[in-house]
C-alpha cells in the first residue's frame, strides 16, 4: 500500500500544477470501476477447530479484473475486514499477477480473530475483499474491488488440555501439564468413574474420546462418545498425544477406604481395614448412635464423590455431595463390610461379650468338657469370613454324644472362672433344630443345649450369629 501511494502523490501534485496553471483545466474522472471479478468464497459458514489448524479453512476466487485501456499490468491484493467494525482488518497481501485465488489455512483465520479481539466459540460475521490496482500506471486509476462475506467461529489457541472425570452424571475438569508439542500429561489419584479429554474446561468441547482401542482417541467437536473407565481407585498416570491420537494409560491399585460419619453437623473420619489383602473388601467394628449418618470415602481429605446410599440399605453408589447416605437407627455396636468391587453393604448390630471371648463349655465338646479354662484355651469362637458373614463367629471341633453318665450338654463362657455366660432360651435344647437355637443372656436356670441319643459324633463346626442371637451346629 506505501507503494500505491508513492505513486499517487506524484499524480496528485501533477493535477494541482495543472488546475493552477492552465485556465482550462483537465480533471481526470476518477470513478470506481464496475465489479467484474465477482469474488466468491468457498464457505458461508466455518468453524475453526484447533486439530486442523493446519489445514485450508476457506478459498477465495475471482475472475480477471476489467481491462483499464491503459498500458499497465493489473496486481490483484486481498484482505479481510470485521463486517460491524471496519476498523478492523488484516494486513494487505499481495497476491500477485494474473492471481485468480487465495486460500487460508485454519491458523492463520484464528490468529485474525484473535488480534481482532473475537472470543472462541463467537461467531463473526468478515468481510473479504479483493483489488485490482494498477501499478506504475502514469495516472492514477482507482482499483476495481469486490467484496463478500462469510461467518465464521474460531477456537481457543492456547496449548492446554484437560481431564474431564464424570461421577454420578457430574463432571469436573482437572488441567494437565504440557509436555511436549501437543502432547499432554496428568498423574494422580482417580476413583471409579468416566473420563475424557477437552480442549475447553467451561464448554468441554472439544474433545477426544476413547478410540477403537485403550490407547487411541478420536476427536470430537460434541464430545458425543465412548469414554475411557476407570474401573477402580489407584494411582493414574495418563499422558495423552493430540498429534499422534494415542493415550497411554498405567494404574497402581490403592486399596484404602474411610467412613465419613455425620451427627450433629460434625464430621469424624474413621479408617476401615481391608478384610483381605488386595480384596478391595474392607471391615469395621463401631459403636455408633442413633441418627448417624455415613458415607464412605477412598480419601480423607477429600470426602466427597463417596459411596452413599445406593438402590437400598444394602448397596453403594459413588455420588456428588449432597447424596443421601446410610443412616444409623440405634444406639448399637455394629460391624460392617464394604465391598467396593461389587458395590455392596453388610451393616449389622451385634452383641459384644464384656470380655471379647465367647467359649463353647460342656461334655459334649471333646476339647473342653466342664473345664471352664480349657473351653476358652481350646473352644473360643472366632470370626472366619469376615468379608460375606462379619456377624457370625464359630468354632470347629468334635462333639459326642455319650450314652451314660454325661449331661451331653454345652454352653459358653466368657472367662475361666465361669464369667459373661451365654445359655439356651429353653432347657435341654436340640441343637440341631433351627426352632431352639436361640441364644440368650440370662443364666437363671442354667439352660444348656443337650445332644439328642441319635446324634452322629463327628467334628461340627458351632457357628454363633451375634446379630439374630442364634446358634447353628453344622456336620462336617
């Protein structure tokens, strides 16, 4: 442009020589030549996507300018305008001679609007424009211009990416650190959940999906997919390649979870212990009070998303904040086993012997007999499968029936000198029937459980439910 207009001052003080000079002066018609180039874009509408920024945006064509009758070549220069603020426009290119196109690319149209101040994701509404201007011309001509205009949208040009978790429809979006051109990566701890990657955090669009294996992804201006899951709670790493579309994804089992309790609007964070290493299965015993509420979390910093209260009283969902959670409807000591793998709940009252010891006693039980020591040396009930019965404890060991002499009866102590004895509801209970196997406290009357004359001595395993208070002796 700083050319054309060398060549027009010349031009201009030729004509102000001559108006001064000469009563009958010549003014030179100046008017702007009729379109004939017709400028056309290849697009109405284009939205700029930052994956394809190297790629064509949009073509613009034009036929030959007008012939000007004059002995001067025709330099054809293109540029863009903001349609509501002419103000702002791009630099002037010269495309040449005997140019009929140009064509940008998704970079360069993104740059434009953003030293033009258009946010992402705002549609504008430019204006092109071609000229034909005739260079070294001995007077000045006014180039034929055409113009069209076009809509476009562009993207957020800033080198960032982001993980996006979804727990319980709710999404939350975490920056991962830039690590090469492209090429992206975040590592820390993660719970059971949907992710997937984003350019934009506020419109979470667009974004890259799972692809057609666990190490590809696909993009997507919808963010309408197949996500990645993560199937359970461990350490992540996860570096992502927006060029290549490849993820690479490692994980380190953490097995850990806490119980949330809430009374009163106050919080207390409780550790649970894993019934079985690496079962992901976790156990507790606790005194709770009525009108406890809990949740469970995998860290305790950060208590929510947490397993609430799922479908019933016997099920987990992992859920936003603000979730019912499971309530406590007794004052009562209870044990509890979560198991995170399939998403479920035992949560029992049961009774506690003052001395932690329930021993069977009797002269029914061949590694006792009526020696109240021996019992609780030999015969303590123990707890065996926490992880699917944290309410039973049991005891396995061989039991006689003797045909004189003998009561062929047993009860339990809780200590060597007789103490915390526990007895059958009803005097010279069968138990192996389901109807007298009850358990109780109260010891008036000594009532014990007494074997019948067919019973088939053998080893039995004496199992004690401390929530039903029920005992049940099984053959093995």
């Amino acid at each position: 442009m700083k050319k054309i207009l060398k060549q027009i001052y010349p031009l201009l003080l030729l004509l102000l020589t001559i108006v001064s000079c000469n009563e009958d002066a010549e003014y030179y018609t100046l008017n702007t030549p009729e379109d004939q180039m017709n400028l056309a874009a290849s697009q109405e509408r284009v939205v700029l996507e930052k994956v394809n920024e190297t790629q064509d945006a949009i073509t613009f064509t034009w036929n030959k300018a007008a012939d000007r009758d004059i002995d001067t070549e025709l330099v054809y220069y293109f540029r863009l305008y903001h349609a509501e603020m002419n103000a702002l426009q791009s630099e002037l290119i010269r495309v040449g001679k005997d140019a009929s196109s140009i064509t940008l690319n998704v970079r360069e149209l993104n740059n434009i609007l953003n030293s033009w101040g258009v946010l992402p994701g705002e549609e504008a509404t430019v204006e092109a424009e071609v000229l034909a201007v005739a260079e070294d011309a001995p007077q000045y001509i006014k180039p034929e211009v055409s113009k069209t205009q076009f809509n476009i949208i562009g993207y957020d040009s800033s080198n960032k990416l982001y993980l996006t978790i979804e727990v319980a429809g709710q999404t939350r979006s975490i920056s991962m650190d830039a690590v090469g051109e492209d090429v992206f990566n975040w590592n820390g701890e993660m719970n059971t959940c949907n992710f997937w990657f984003v350019r934009n955090s506020v419109d979470g669009i667009p974004a890259y999906l799972k692809g057609d294996t666990e190490n590809s992804i696909v993009y997507s201006n919808t963010a309408q997919g197949e996500k990645f899951v993560a199937d359970r709670y461990g350490a992540y790493d996860i570096t992502v390649n927006l060029k290549e579309l490849t993820v690479e994804i490692t994980m380190s089992p953490i097995n850990r979870l806490f119980l949330i309790a809430s009374k009163d609007g106050n919080e207390t964070v409780i550790s649970l212990s894993e019934a079985e290493l690496g079962s992901d299965t976790y156990y507790l015993r606790q005194e709770f009070e009525e009108g406890t509420q809990f949740r469970f979390s995998r860290n305790e910093d950060a208590t929510w998303p947490a397993y609430a209260k799922g479908s019933d009283e016997s099920t987990l969902e992992l859920q936003e904040e603000g979730a019912e959670m499971f309530t406590v409807n007794k004052t009562a000591t209870y044990v509890m086993t979560v198991n995170v793998n399939n998403l479920s709940l035992i949560f029992l009252d049961v009774y506690v012997p003052p001395t932690g010891v329930v021993a069977v006693v009797g002269d029914a039980v061949s590694d006792a007999l009526w020696d109240a020591g021996r019992a609780v040396n030999n015969c303590s009930l123990v707890q065996r499968d926490v992880i699917n019965h944290p309410e039973v404890i049991s005891y396995t060991g061989r039991f006689e029936y003797h045909a004189s002499g003998t009561e062929n009866a047993f009860k339990f102590v809780g200590d060597p000198n007789w103490g915390n004895g526990l007895f059958a509801v009803i005097a010279n209970s069968n138990p192996l029937n389901e109807n007298e196997q009850a358990v109780t406290t109260d010891g008036s009357g000594d009532k014990k459980w007494k074997l019948q004359d067919d019973f088939v001595n053998g080893i039995y395993t004496l199992e004690m439910n401390l929530n039903t208070m029920k005992i049940n002796l099984i053959k093995q």
